[in-house]
C-alpha cells in the first residue's frame, strides 16, 4: 500500500511540475493585459460620439486611437492563442492526473485495455506534459523518429515511465550550461521485435558504480530525490513484459535510459490469467 501511494505521488508530482508553469505562464500573460488605456480610449470615443468620423480621419489624436486599437487588436490575439495553448496543456495534464490516481486506485486489478497507438505519439505526449519545464531551462530536445505504426501498449503505464524519464534528464542537467542543455528522444525498433523508446541527455551522468543500483528502490544521487521514480518505472516496465535499461560512460557524460517493449507487450500482459 505505501509504495502504491508513493507512486502515485510521484507521477503525480512530476505532472504538477509542468501544471505549474502553465499556470504561472497564464498568470503572468493575464497580469500584463492591462485594461487602463483600453479605458482611456474607450472614454475619448465616448466624449467624440457627436463627431467621430472626422476625429478619427483628421485628429491627430483619432490617428493615434485609431493606431493604438490596431496594435491592441493584434497583441489580443497573439495573447489570446498563447493562453490558449497553455490552458490546453493544463487540461491534458490535469486529465493525465486522473488517470493516474484512477489506474492506481485499481492497480490490484488486471491493467488497462491495451491500445492500437503509435509510440512517437506516447513520447510526443510526455514531451507536451514536461515540456513546458524544458522551455524554462533552455533545454534543447533533438527527435530520432522510426516509423513504427500503431502496436498495442498501455499508453498510461508507457506515458508515467516516459515522464519520469524526461523528468530525471531535466534534473540531470541543472549543472549543465543553459546553451549545451541538451536531450535526444528516439523510437525504434530492433531485429528481435522490440520497440524501443530512449532518452539520452548530456546531463550530470552516473558514476560506474551505481549503475547496478539505479532502479533499487530508495536509491538516489540527489538530495532532493526519494529514489522511487526510476524504480516504480522499472517496475511497470516489467509488468508490460518489457525492460528499463541506463546507460553511462560516467560522471559528466550524459545518460542513455531505454524503455524496451515487445510490439505484443499489452498482449502477452492481458492473457495472463
């Protein structure tokens, strides 16, 4: 029960994370409209009802009005489609967020109906949740795409490994200089029919000898971490009939992390009894 609830946190905590600049962002984009000289000019048109046209046309002030109004048209829509894009962002986390709670309240249950889905759209889709908290620190992400087409997978499960995945490459490269931050997805498949789904950063690295002790539950190397994300990450790869595999030719050289999925992964998991 208390490792189901950590999880649950931590998944959780990791969505919040991009929900959070969202909301700041919105906040910020909202603070800035001001609506002072909209109602200065307002008040102008208003006192020039009687003569409009021709204050408009021939005042050197209904010029600048008419000036001001054209601007202000176009900095509402810019601002308009900016908070738009935002409040779309929180709602598809905030949805991933119910999702969560909801597949851990029936984790004793067998797991999700597997989906025909494309695992680009899966990494594209983590991508979207942290990648809000990408643009803040400057991170440069790189795309190596395979087309794949749709398999079966439980985008859920997928989306909490690929999410704590793009979450520790973001930590990892904090020390890293904002202008060298940078983050390769990729998706693939092998000759042994596995799909494989990998994040590789120039961040922070492993030291050799912690590479055998990475998923161990309530191991970290930050002070700030609790050692569960890569473990329970770890775990649901297992549990789709998959591999979490890490890669790191030591500290300061970056870190390869591979999640690898039979393309029948979601099948073989629903026939067991």
């Amino acid at each position: 029960m208390a490792e189901v609830a950590t999880s649950v946190l931590h998944n959780v905590g990791n969505v919040l994370n991009s929900v959070n600049v969202s909301a700041t962002v919105v906040i910020e984009r909202l603070r800035r409209l001001r609506g002072d000289n909209l109602s200065q000019a307002a008040a102008l048109i208003e006192q020039r009802m009687n003569d409009l046209a021709l204050f408009l046309t021939e005042d050197p002030k209904g010029e600048k009005l008419r000036a001001y109004l054209k601007n202000l048209s176009s900095l509402l829509s810019r601002e308009n489609a900016a908070i738009q894009t935002e409040v779309d962002s929180l709602r598809r986390n905030i949805e991933h967020i119910k999702t969560i709670v909801a597949m851990q309240q029936s984790y004793a249950r067998p797991n999700g109906t597997p989906e025909w889905l494309d695992p680009k759209d899966l990494m594209e889709h983590a991508l979207q949740i942290t990648g809000a908290s990408f643009q803040t620190d400057q991170i440069q992400v790189l795309k190596e795409y395979q087309t794949i087409g749709p398999i079966l997978l439980d985008r859920h499960r997928v989306l909490q490994v690929l999410i704590n995945l793009l979450s520790n490459a973001r930590h990892a490269l904090e020390a890293t200089p904002r202008t060298e931050r940078r983050v390769i997805l990729s998706v693939f498949a092998t000759p042994a029919k596995l799909v494989c789904l990998r994040v590789h950063d120039n961040g922070s690295g492993i030291d050799p000898t912690n590479l055998n002790r990475i998923f161990h539950q309530g191991f970290t190397t930050r002070s700030d971490g609790h050692g569960f994300g890569l473990h329970s990450s770890a775990n649901a790869a297992k549990e789709m009939s998959g591999a979490l595999s890490v890669q790191s030719e030591g500290v300061g050289k970056g870190a390869v992390f591979t999640l690898e999925l039979p393309l029948t992964a979601a099948a073989v998991q629903r026939e067991r009894p």
